[in-house]
C-alpha cells in the first residue's frame, strides 16, 4: 500500500471534507482517504500510485483545488 500526502485549498467544514473524500474515493485503487480541514492536508491509501491529473480532477469536482 502507498500513502500519498497532497494539500487541498478551499476547504472550511466537515461537509468540505467529505466532498473531496467521496470523489479522491471513487478513484480505482484507492483504498482510505484522511483529511484535515484546518492545513488542508489530504492524505490517501492506494494500492498503486495515483496519477496526480486524476486526484487533481476529483478534487475540482469536489469544488477545491489540488496545491501542487
């Protein structure tokens, strides 16, 4: 298992991190998703490697921004 640390901007609440949460989720691979609201930390478990395009584009279809 891989553990990935990225940094999300715009989350505020609970409900932010769920909605980064449910969409990194339904990326193939990933297996458990952490967030912390108050750094923006995001850190993800997954079988593979992720691509960074796709946990970029799940996260703008949370309604955030993927720092990178």
């Amino acid at each position: 298992m891989i553990t990935t640390d990225y940094t999300v901007e715009g989350m505020t609440c609970g409900h932010c991190a769920q909605a980064v949460t449910t969409e990194i989720k339904k990326i193939e691979g990933v297996n458990d998703v952490r967030v912390t609201v108050e750094t923006g930390a995001v850190q993800v478990d997954s079988a593979d490697a992720l691509s960074a395009d796709a946990v970029a584009a799940a996260v703008d279809e949370a309604g955030y921004t993927l720092v990178r």
